[in-house]
C-alpha cells in the first residue's frame, strides 16, 4: 500500500502547575478544538502542548492505516520524511520541537547552554541535565505576553541600585561603583555587570531573604499611600513575590528587560541569554533539547555557579530582543521567523478572507502545521484521503509534499508551521 506522508497528530499535553487552569488555557481550547470529545478540567493547569517527536511527548499520529502509533516512531521507519539535508544533518532525527505554552505564573528565571556547554554538564550531572544538545528557542505571542529577556542597557540597571536600596545592598557598593565606572567601556562593563549579577545571586539566604521582605513592605506601604511605585518596578516585584515569596529571583527584574510583546511579535533566545516567562499565551520553537539552567523564581534544582559563568553580559534595551518577521518573497501570506541557528524556522500563514482555495507550499524538510483559527478541507496526494482542519487541527507534512487547503471558514485562515530550512 501506498504509504501515507501528510496526517494529522493529538500531541502531547504537559499539565505543569504555572499553567492557566481549564479553559483559561490557549493549550486547553486547542486541545478541544482539535479533538471535541478531549475532557477539559476546570481546576486543572494545561501549560504546553508539544507538538514533535521529544521522547518526554511524543505526538500520537491519528491515522489508523498507519502501523507506528508515535511519530517518533514513524520517523525511524521513514527517515526520508525529513528531506535528505535535515535527515544527513540531524541523524535521522526531527530536529525542532514545536509548542503551544499557556503561562499563568512565572517560569524559572533560566538560560540555555550552547553545544559544548550541553555535553559538559549532560556528562557532569545527567540527572539534571539531561541531554547534550542546545535550546536555542524562540517565542511568538499568540496573546499580549509578558517576559524577562536580556541584561537592561547600564543606565537602568544604576537607576534601580539608585532608587532599591534593599536592590544595592545585595549587589554591595564595590561592584555598583565598578558598574558605574564601566561605562562606555563594553569589555568592563560586561565584567562588572558578571560581578554585581554573581554578587547577588550568592547572597545569604537570610541576607537577600530579609532585605526582600523589607522591599516588599516599602513598595507595599508606599503603594496604599497613593505613591508611584514604578521607580522600583513594584507591580511586577509584588506579582513575582505573590507567586515565589522569600525567591531571589524576585530581584532579577532590576537586571532584566522586562518584555510586553504585541500578537505575532516574537523574541529570539540564543544559548545563555537569561530570561523568564511571566504571563500569557505563545507559540514557542526549539532545537530539540530539555537542557535548562536555572536561577531563581522556581521550586526546582537551581545551579547558581553555572549560570553565573555562562551568561551572555551584553547589556541592550528590550526593543533590540524583538525578533523581527520577513515577509516571504513568493507568498504574500507568509511571513518568516529565521533565526540564526539552523535548527528550526517558524511561518505565519494568514490567509484572507477571500482566498477559498489555498497551498501550503512545499518545503525541502519535514514541517508541523498548526491551525489557530479558521476552517478547510486538506488534500495531498501524500495524505491519501482529506483531512479536516479546524482550530486546534495538528498536520505532520513530509518534505517536498503540498497540501491544498478548500476553506470553508468566512474569516480565512492563520496558522504557524515549524520546519528546518537549511
């Protein structure tokens, strides 16, 4: 029998505990989008659905004339399905690792290591890292979404060690001098930023725990007087303190850019970029990796001395971490988020309302659609039979398959697919 290279998967849910609860959830209406019978729990977190073949969730494939049940599966029995650079370049394996997240509290203040940095702690402490690849990863808010990315440019950071007395006593007044006296230096500045970021993240826990609590009363006090906050970023350090009391991590806002990104705005996080998630619902794209180091705002194992050392100290404002999106040359529906790793680009299809009949263009690489909103009828000679797409809808597409798209919807299409453009 002819064997069937377009079809559609139900992937993987990971319900962890900052996710939005029930229906809240940009995962959840996905989920049940694409599958009317799926049970949605109201009290229950749905935080990201995986879309990829990551052995800690592998997508089911929903064709019953295909023998493998995973994809991870059917892509060693067909390696081809990933085009033969991506195949020859990433051994056989699917290279990205596709995601819905829906953040309701903050995730770990973190940072991804880079190859050689992977295969040095996977072989140091395979319990707590425990692959050898890189993470690069990038996220495109589906709604308004918040996060932590990137060291502030000099000039903030002095402002809050200014105005934070509680801020400047953990960083201490020799590496706030060296910080200041830096300036217009980028090779000193880089080292002194190092030395307040480490300062502060070996405080004592008494220390740094004691100076929290007296920060928190202050802007707590001074917020029911009627007093702008703003100074010592108050709203974001109570929300933060809500969710982690008594967490260094708290104290990171007066080091990182605090992000607010616009629908289809993205951010690129490279290896050892520092950053956090802290509200509201993306698609996210990575290489293939579960590798994190963390620091602060999480229950989890947290690896202060790795972290310190391995960051990126280039000081840059938030508008520099906005990843721009190109529009595509040969199809006005698509724009392009290329990042400058070759593990995984992501499309935005917007298709309009009065385009009924739509392609989705062959690419040289296996590629994971995903519907956002709208309705069509899928055919592809490599399907066999049509497929429905609705919100929600998850399509695996071998590389160098077409798939035409018969829409029904009134309002058009918009969809994200992942695949690897080497």
């Amino acid at each position: 029998m002819e064997e069937v290279r377009v079809f559609p998967l139900t992937c993987a849910v990971q319900n962890y505990a900052w996710g939005k609860n029930g229906l809240d959830s940009e995962v959840a209406k996905l989920v049940i989008g694409g599958d009317p019978l799926a049970v949605i729990e109201d009290g229950k977190p749905y935080a990201e659905l995986w879309m990829g073949a990551h052995p800690k969730g592998d997508a089911q494939i929903k064709d019953n004339r295909i023998a493998q049940t995973t994809l991870g599966q059917w892509i060693a029995h067909f390696p081809a399905c990933l085009g033969s650079k991506v195949k020859d370049t990433f051994q056989g394996q699917l290279p990205f690792l596709f995601k819905v997240l829906s953040v309701n509290t903050a995730l770990s203040i973190q940072a991804h290591p880079n190859r050689e940095l992977a295969a040095r702690l996977h072989a140091q402490f395979p319990e707590h890292y425990p692959d050898n690849n890189h993470k690069p990863e990038m996220a495109i808010a589906l709604t308004r979404f918040q996060g932590l990315c990137g060291f502030r440019p000099v000039e903030e950071i002095l402002g809050f060690l200014k105005c934070v007395p509680e801020f400047h006593a953990l960083v201490g007044n020799e590496s706030a001098e060296e910080l200041r006296s830096s300036m217009g230096d980028a090779v000193r500045t880089s080292q002194a930023l190092k030395k307040c970021f480490t300062r502060m993240m070996n405080c004592e826990k008494k220390v740094f725990v004691d100076q929290l609590n007296m920060l928190v009363k202050r802007v707590t006090e001074e917020g029911a007087a009627g007093k702008d906050t703003s100074s010592s970023n108050g709203d974001l350090l109570l929300r933060l303190h809500s969710q982690y009391p008594g967490d260094i991590g708290c104290f990171s806002i007066y080091f990182l850019n605090y992000m607010v990104l616009d629908p289809g705005q993205a951010m690129f996080l490279g290896a050892n970029e520092p950053h956090a998630y802290l509200y509201g619902d993306c698609i996210e794209c990575m290489a293939c990796s579960d590798n994190t180091v963390r620091a602060g705002l999480t229950p989890k194992y947290i690896d202060v001395n790795t972290l310190c050392e391995m960051l990126n100290y280039s000081p840059a404002p938030a508008s520099s971490k906005i990843f721009p999106r190109v529009q595509d040359a040969s199809d006005p529906c698509v724009s392009l988020y290329d990042p400058p790793v070759p593990d995984f680009t992501v499309m935005r299809i917007q298709v309009p309302a009065s385009v009924k009949q739509y392609t989705v263009a062959p690419v040289d690489s296996a590629s994971i659609l995903l519907v956002i909103e709208g309705d069509a009828t899928a055919t592809s000679a490599a399907a066999l039979s049509d497929v429905t797409l609705r919100r929600g809808t998850v399509l695996f597409v071998s590389a160098n398959e077409s798939v035409s798209l018969h829409i029904t919807s009134p309002s058009g299409m918009h969809m994200f697919r992942a695949c690897c453009l080497l």
